[in-house]
C-alpha cells in the first residue's frame, strides 16, 4: 500500500529530497532560497501524504485538490522568477529517489511488491511532474499576455501640442486590438480635453492595409461627431501609392506627409501662427530672463 | 520558372498574419525590391493573409522566390479549406464585403500584383497565388 511509504522518520525524505534539489541543475540560488525550497518541499509532502493515504491514484480528482494547490501556486511563482519548465518540474521528479529508496526499504523481501509499488508511485509523480510543466506553461502564457497587453498601452500615447490641438503618434502594428485602444484613448481624451484638431500620426506604422485604413477613417468619423476634426499625416510616398493601388478613399480626411505640416494646419485652424520675429524685435536674452519672472542670479 | 528560396507559413491567429507580412518584406528586401515595391507585396500580402484567418478559417501561405537568369520575382500562394467564395466575380470587385470591410482586400491584391490567380469551389476551399516581378 502506498499509504506505507509515509509514517516513520519523514524527516529523513525531506532532507534526502532536499539534497537532491540543492544539488540538482534545477536548484537556483538566485532566484529561490534554500529556506523558501524547504517550505515548498514540506508543504508538498504533507498535502502528498495525505493524497495518498485516500487511497485515490487520480491527481487530477477531489482528493488530490491540496497537492494541485501546491504545485500551481509554486509553479506559477517560478514562471514569474523566469526558471525554465524542466528547472520546475525537477521539484517532482527529484522526489523519485528518495521515494523509490524507500520502498526498497519496505519491500526488500517482496519483489512483486517491491516492482508494483515503485510502478504505482512512478506514475503518479510523473503525472504531478507533466501537471506542473502545464501549470508552468499556463503562468508563462498568461506573463506574455500580460506583457504585450502593456506594450499595447504604453504605446498609445496622445499628447496635447497646443491649446485645442492633440497629436497621436501611432508606432507598430495597428492589428485590431490596438487599433480598438488607440481609438478608446484618443476619443477619451478629446472628450476630456475638448480638443479642436486631432492629428494622428502615421509613420511609424509599417504597413497600411484596408484593415488599418477602415480603423483610421472610423476613428475620424467618431471624432468628428465628437466636434474634432482629424488630420493624418506621417504618409510616407510608398504608403500614399499602395493606398490609391487597394482602392481605398480617405474622402474628406486631411492628410499631410508630415506632423509639422499637420500642425501648421491644426494652427491656421484655431486662428494661431507661428511668425518669425525680425532682429529688432528679439530682446536680448538677459532682459528675457528678467522679464519671464527668473530668479537673480 | 526555377524556385530560389520557398518556405510556408501556418496563418491561425492574428500574430500569424504579422509574422507573414515581416517574412514576405524580408523576402521582398533580399530578392532586392524597392521599398515601392516591398510595400506593395507586404500590403497585398496583409489582405491575404486576414482572408485566409477571417474566411477561410485559417490556412498556410507559401513564399518563393522564384527567377531564371532574366528575372526574379516573388510568388505568394495563400490556400485554405474554408468555404469557399461563391461568386467570384462579385468578390474581385471593389466594395463588396460579407464581413462588413471596405471589401476592397481581392481587388487591392489583385492591383499591387503584376499576376494574380484565384481558384475557389464552395465547400472545398480557396486558393490564391500572386507573383510580383523585379
Ligand atoms: N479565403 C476566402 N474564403 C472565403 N471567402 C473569401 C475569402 N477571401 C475573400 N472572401 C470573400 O470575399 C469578400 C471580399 O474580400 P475582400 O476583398 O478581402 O474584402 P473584405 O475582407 O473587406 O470583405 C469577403 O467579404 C469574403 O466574403
Ligand atoms: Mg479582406
């Protein structure tokens, strides 16, 4: 019975097990301490001990809830640290030794017993194994969303050029996700802002395909209702040619091949002008500090 | 025409479509394509390659370059399972979209290729192969 393996002089797998690890390619003592493995090991051997003693061989039921537990939260905790998935499951497969030798222990005189134990335990640590390896997976998988969903966020700027006047540089892929969030942003802010003009910047967007130009002209149009008049610009040569090639009909959308051109635009619109001041009427600099309130030196 | 280089590319996600548009464009740029002409083929690729995601339920594109000691040029060949285009005709031109797009990702491909193919039988699945020249 595999409920045997456990009862007298525990202490002894722990500390063989922990060895193992300590010593194993698996052991990292840069991202976990000796003292946290110790934890980990003891937790999982007294949720283990009591798994097996329901008499119940399937991991994945009821009685084996505590283990699973276990295993997810350590799992997950290494993939955020950055072990690899075999440095995971070598937590489990590195309890085999101990284990096995401990059936030698019992069944020295019985070797069909002796086999069919070792068997019955082999197979279940490697299903706990193959479970953390998933559990691992899973975390990963979950990390790199996460991460590009901060990509997505940190790359949608909008930033306000003058009174009345935003500006959107887009830089990336516009694949529908983020085109969904540039769009969100962008509106939110006008809204916020009361914004007159919005240029959304372009050159920084590799490719320009019906999908991308049916988001920009969207966007524009809900501007719109929403009292903003947009302007594109950043559209490099290459881009303007393959646009007029797919058919697409930017309408009344103004386009420009620069931001400085879209601001100019965005100036003369709201009344504003960028004049150059002739020599006569710059003032020196240090009237200029004076006058602009600096502090005397 | 002798084949240089050819590789083929799954198209399940949307990730998919972009890593088909960066492998064409790489293509594209070693083959010695002007930038007019990478942005052409990586445009017309796009459009392809969504077709392939949004209709035909995923699919697989092969890129080859393709030349003899005149000329060399790129050949894209998008095939999928999916259902199939019922009306080609209506489809190639401008405008008409089941999905509710700018319907204009047949007929732009089509543009930016100096030859374009298309085969489809509903229920069996679509194949469209476009080739640009240097
Ligand atoms: N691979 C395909 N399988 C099935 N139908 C397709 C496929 N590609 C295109 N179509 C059909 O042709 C129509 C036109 O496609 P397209 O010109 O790319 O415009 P859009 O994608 O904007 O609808 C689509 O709406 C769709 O009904
Ligand atoms: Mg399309």
């Amino acid at each position: 019975m595999l409920t045997e393996l456990f009862g007298q002089d525990d202490a002894a797998i722990l500390q063989r097990w922990m060895d193992n690890q300590l010593a194993g390619s698996g052991f990292r003592p840069d991202r976990i301490s000796r003292a946290e493995l110790q934890e980990n090991a003891t937790q999982f051997l007294s949720a283990f001990r009591r798994a097996l003693s329901s008499g119940s061989t399937d991991i994945h039921g009821a009685d084996w809830a505590a283990v699973r537990h276990v295993l997810d939260v350590l799992s997950a905790s290494r993939a955020e640290r950055g072990f690899s998935p075999s440095e995971t499951a070598t937590f489990i497969f590195s309890l085999k030794q101990p284990l096995f030798d401990r059936i030698r222990g019992l069944h020295e005189k019985d070797g069909v017993k002796l086999a069919d134990t070792t068997w019955e335990i082999n197979q279940i640590l490697d299903k706990l194994g193959l479970y953390t390896a998933e559990v691992f997976q899973r975390s990963r998988d979950a990390i790199i969303a996460r991460q590009q969903q901060e990509v997505l966020e940190l790359s949608t700027p909008v930033v306000a050029l003058w009174d009345g006047i935003l500006a959107l540089p887009l830089i990336g892929t516009l694949d529908s996700a983020r085109t969904q969030i540039v769009m969100e942003t962008l509106l939110q802010r006008i809204v916020d802002s009361g914004a007159a003009i919005a240029i959304i910047d372009i050159t920084g967007v590799p490719t320009v395909d019906t999908l991308t130009a049916q988001h920009l002209l969207k966007t524009v149009a809900a501007a719109r209702l929403m009292g903003a008049d947009c302007i594109i610009s950043g559209i490099r040569p290459q881009i303007a040619q393959t646009i007029v090639h797919l058919g697409v009909e930017l309408g009344s959308v103004v386009t420009k091949a620069t931001l400085a051109d879209a601001f100019r635009v965005a100036l003369q619109r709201t009344g504003l002008a960028v004049q150059k001041q002739l020599p006569h009427e710059r003032k020196p600099p240090a009237e200029r500090d004076r006058t602009s309130g600096g502090s005397e030196a | 025409m002798p084949v240089l280089i050819s590789a083929t590319h799954g198209i399940h996600t949307p990730e998919d479509v972009v890593a088909v548009r960066q492998a064409v464009r790489q293509r594209a740029v070693e083959l010695g394509f002007n930038l007019v002409d990478q942005t052409k083929l990586v445009t017309a690729a796009s459009e392809l390659a969504r077709n392939t995601l949004q209709y035909g339920g995923g699919g697989a594109v092969l890129i080859e370059g393709i030349g003899d000691g005149l000329r060399r040029g790129l050949r894209l060949t998008f095939e999928d399972k999916g259902p199939g285009i019922a009306d080609i005709d209506e489809a190639l031109r401008g405008g008409f979209s089941t999905a509710g797009g700018l319907g204009l990702g047949l007929s732009g491909a089509r543009r930016l290729s100096n030859e374009f193919q298309i085969e489809s039988r509903p229920g069996e699945g679509t194949r469209v192969t476009i080739t640009r020249w240097r």
